[in-house]
C-alpha cells in the first residue's frame, strides 16, 4: 500500500510545477502537462518515487546510520528543522557551511570547540574570564549554535542526504556526488534530476507540499528506528536466555561431578580394605 495518495498531493499543491519557459527538459519525463503556461507534475509518479525513498530511508534508519536534512529556503527550513528533530536526525536549515561533507574533519573541530565552551560555562571556568573575552566567546558560541548546532551529534559522515530545492542546495549536493552519499530531493521542474539519486517530482515551493512529504519521510524513518529498538530488545533478551542457559549447565554439571568423587572414594577405600586385613594376618602370624 502507497504511503501516501494522489488526492493528498494534489491538495498541497504538488503538482503544481514552474513557468514552462523555466523548465528543464531533463524532467519531461515527470511532467504530465502544460495549463495556463505552467506545467503540472504527474503525481502519480510522485507517489511510486515517495515510496522509494521512504523504503530506502527506512533500511538505513533501520541500520542506525544518519540522514541529513537539508533546506535553507524561508519556506522550508522551520518544518525540516521540526520533522528531523523528531527523528533525531541532524539537518541544516541555516547557510550550507562549505565543506562541510568534503572536509568534515575541520567541521568536527568548530563543533568540538563548541563543546568545549560548554563545558568551560558548565565547570566555572567561564566565569573567571575578563569581561571582553567573554563577550567575544559568547557571541562565538551562538554563531556556531547558530551554523552547526543542529550536526553537533553527527560523529561520521551522513548516510544519505535529502534535500528540498536542489538548485539552492547545489553545494550540498555537489559535496555529496563527490562522496559518492545517495541524495534524495524534491526536485522542481525548473530543476536538473541528473545528480539526484531519488528524485521526488513535486513542487518545492508550497509549505504544503513539502510538510506532506517531508512527514512521509520521516513516518518511514521513525519505522526504521522503531524496529532497530525491537530487534535490539530481541538481541538482548537471547543474551539473557543463553546466559541463564550457561548457567544452568554450569549447575548441572557441578552436580554430576558429586557422584563421581563419591564413587572414586568408595572405590580408593575398597582398594585400602584388603590391604590392611592382609597386614592384619601378617601381624597375627608373627605374635604366634
């Protein structure tokens, strides 16, 4: 069953596509066609794409790996910020840091160094310092809350990218071709598909349309997570038996080895018996 339908995407406008003068040929395929010069999307595809990506989302959320969210525009940011909180996946709605996939290193650095200026205002160490330099380290702190704070959990490269507008976040795409990182978008007719590993049609404009599938997504996402927790409850609970397991044997065996000492007791008196009636006779001889 499709996750999501036809009547929901044309209710948040998602078929709705840019001027036809501003179109990509590229996307011909996932046209359906032109009214009043603007062409319209075929949301029946949409809807086979948005199950596509939903699946592969799944698996890697599944698989405890990280996707990050990407969107700038004003439209978009507040409602992608909201949804990847929810699934606890990193996501950047700020200014696209250049490099931030290429040289990853050199951003774990500005958010390690962030981390350090918690931990000085935590432990008392901010407080000693002069009025100016703290002034400077505030503002400091705040500027990479405001660029990185939302990638501060993310310790390795993301999984996989999803974007809205992939012409505003060429860069972020460009950095994740190079990476060979799949990127999942919705892409607009006025855009080039080519570099998109799972395209979307659907109209990046609309709150709408982009909250409907950005909450599919992370429907999916939150699946994967879900069942990641249950085979991890599973895994532990066969630890828990094998161990009571172990246990049990080791109990059995500790008992099974009583009776053979008995036995190989029994056994060394018996041997010691007759010995010392022999001595005995001997004894008896000698005194007659």
């Amino acid at each position: 069953m499709p996750r999501t339908n036809f009547q929901d995407l044309l209710d948040a406008g998602s078929h709705f596509g840019h001027l036809k003068r501003k179109w990509n040929p590229k996307m011909a395929p996932y046209i359906f066609m032109e009214k009043n010069g603007i062409h319209i999307i075929d949301l029946h595809k949409t809807v086979v794409k948005i199950d596509d990506a939903a699946n592969m989302m799944k698996q890697l959320a599944r698989a405890g790996r990280k996707i990050l969210f990407v969107a700038t525009k004003k439209q978009a940011k507040d409602i992608i910020a909201e949804k990847a909180k929810a699934v606890n996946m990193p996501y950047v709605t700020e200014r696209w840091p250049g490099g931030m996939l290429t040289n990853f290193p050199t951003i774990r650095k500005a958010v390690k160094k962030m981390n350090t200026i918690d931990k000085m205002i935590a432990d008392g160490t901010f407080e000693t310092l002069a009025k100016r330099e703290k002034l400077q380290i505030t503002r400091q702190r705040a500027k990479l809350e405001k660029n990185l704070g939302s990638i501060a959990d993310l310790n390795r490269l993301p999984s996989a990218l999803f974007v809205v507008d992939v012409q505003k976040e060429m860069n972020a795409v460009k950095e994740a071709n190079r990476l060979n990182i799949p990127v999942i978008a919705m892409v607009d007719t006025c855009c080039d598909p080519t570099p998109i590993d799972y395209v979307i049609p659907a109209n990046d404009d609309a709150a709408k349309s982009i909250s409907l599938i950005t909450e599919v997504l992370c429907q999916a996402v939150s699946e994967g997570l879900s069942e990641r927790e249950i085979e991890k409850e599973k895994e532990k609970e066969r630890e828990r038996e094998k161990e009571a397991k172990e246990k049990e044997a080791s109990a059995d065996n500790k008992e099974g080895d009583a009776p053979v000492g008995k036995k190989l007791r029994a056994r060394k008196n018996a041997a010691q018996a007759p010995a010392e009636e022999e001595t005995g006779n001997e004894n008896e001889s000698v005194n007659e």
